[in-house]
C-alpha cells in the first residue's frame, strides 16, 4: 500500500510539474500606444508569424489594452547567432530567424531563398537547415534593409514615338505619366522611414499613410485607409500599370483591402511595409507574398 502511495503522490508532483512550466512558457503582453507586432516580437525574442499564430491575428492591427500571449518557450534567441554557412552553404534556422533576416545576412533574397529550398511558405522551425547560395555579407555592409533586398527600381526608358504627338489626348497621357514619375521620385526620399500603425508624416508611416502623404504633397487628397482608397479613381488591368498606379492587397483571412502602395516601374511598386522589411520601402509584385495576395490597381492622376 505504501509503494503504491508513493507512486501517486510522484505522479501528482510532476503533473503540478508540468502546469507550472506550461504557464511559465506563456507572457501576456498589454499593448500600449505605439506598440507593432514588429516591436512586440524583437522584445520578446519571438517571430511576427509566432505572435499572429498564438493569437490568432489576421493582420498586423493591434488595439490598444489587446492582450497578446508570448510563446516564450520560443524566446531564447541568441545574441550572437551564427552569420557564416558551412563548407556546403547550408544554414540551420535559429530561435528568432526568419527568411528575411537570413536572405539579408548572406546577400540573398527571400524569393530566392524559398525557390532553392521548395519552400511553400515563409514558416521556419528551429533547426531547419536551409541552403544558402552567396557568402556571409561581412560586417562593412551597412545597406539598410529597404535598400538591400530591394534596389530602387528604374523607371522604364521611354517608347520612341514614330511621329509627334498631335492630339490632346495624347499629351494629357504625357502628363500624367510625368507626374506619375514625379510622385514615385518623391516617394523614394522616404526610404528606410519607420512603419508606424496611424502614422502619416516623415516620422512614421503605415502603408495608406505613406500613399496619401506623397499624394498631397502634389496636390491630391486620397481617403484615410487602404480599403477608403480603394473605392476612388479607375481600374486598372496589371498588364498596364505604369508610373503612379496604386496597387492593393487583401492579406490572408482580410475581410477587405488592407495595403496600398504606389507603382514605381519593372513591376515593383513602393510602400510602408510591416512585414519582414520593416518601413518605406520597395517590392515587387512578382514576390511569393505580393503575387498571392494582390487585389487590384487603380489610377487617381488627373481623375
């Protein structure tokens, strides 16, 4: 009877074991003003994707007094993670990686990273190995992000017109794509410019802040959000996106528009990205992510 007793209470003792390490693994963040998934994750040594998953974020909106559960079971990320592949250009994912920040580190990009590794997704595990295809980036690179993965796109060299234009319909085209041109130059001033939720100036954008920034800075006034900006101007169709164009997205599990940036040229467009790139910079609508979830163009330039 006693051995059997002693069984039970050894049983108990690591059941209560087990509850206390389970809670323990497991942080509750209050958000506060200013607060992003980004900033969130970095403090807590987690992922985005682990932050949205645990709680199941469709988007990367927070409200104010929302309480997000840390997985902190996750959040062990070394200070000093490894930067160099082995002899076989093979990288093994760590705590706190994701494809972004190692596309960046060995001057790669996240497009290229999934391709040579058939991946379907963006979602790494720890210990996952992944080969890498160019060396480490040394310490001297000092490329910010937006820069780095995304060189600003060249605007197509112009169509050599076999006679003058005649008509005031085409020198109204002309115009437009002048300005179009204009408003994309001006919007690359702003590289590298932080993501902030609400944010509309040069301290801190959120996509639809960014897009209604430049706009007004020539003269048009477009609606406050992404979805408001959607239901202005005329469509359209991608094969004939040029200069100036905004270009929308309807992220996984969005019940509307949710992104809007401005089409730069050679299918790339700018914007305020709260992703893996974080703030003012360029993408391209080939891109693993973009292509999925591309919604739709419109044009606002002299409409």
């Amino acid at each position: 009877m006693r051995k059997y007793l002693h069984i039970i209470v050894l049983a108990a003792v690591l059941v209560i074991l087990q509850a206390g390490t389970a809670l323990a693994a497991q942080t509750v963040h209050v958000v506060k003003t200013g607060d992003t998934l980004w900033d969130i994750a970095n403090k807590y040594g987690v992922s985005v994707n682990s932050l949205q998953q645990n709680n199941d974020l469709s988007s990367d909106r927070l409200q104010i007094g929302m309480k997000l559960i840390i997985n902190s079971t996750t959040a062990s990320r070394s200070q000093t993670p490894s930067r160099v592949a082995d002899s076989n250009s093979i990288y093994t994912v760590r705590s706190g990686d994701n494809l972004w920040t190692i596309a960046r580190n060995f001057n790669t990009t996240v497009d290229q990273l999934m391709s040579i590794n058939n991946l379907s997704s963006d979602r790494l595990t720890v210990g996952d190995r992944l080969y890498v295809r160019a060396a480490a980036r040394t310490t001297t690179t000092t490329a910010t992000p937006s820069r780095a993965v995304y060189p600003k796109a060249t605007p197509p060299a112009p169509t050599v017109k076999e006679q003058p234009p005649t008509t005031s319909e085409t020198n109204a085209n002309e115009a437009e794509t002048d300005l179009g041109a204009t408003i994309c130059d001006y919007g690359a001033k702003f590289l590298g410019t932080t993501y902030r939720y609400g944010g509309a100036s040069p301290s801190g954008f959120d996509c639809s802040g960014f897009v209604g920034y430049v706009f007004k800075q020539h003269g048009i006034n477009l609606p406050r959000t992404a979805a408001s900006i959607y239901g202005v101007g005329v469509p359209v169709d991608k094969s004939n996106l040029q200069q100036g164009d905004l270009v929308f997205f309807k992220g996984p599990g969005a019940s509307c528009i949710n992104h809007v940036g401005i089409y730069t040229a050679n299918n790339q467009f700018i914007h305020s990205s709260s992703g893996k790139v974080y703030g003012v910079t360029y993408s391209s609508l080939d891109g693993y992510y973009y292509s999925q979830y591309y919604a739709g163009a419109k044009r606002v330039i002299n409409q």
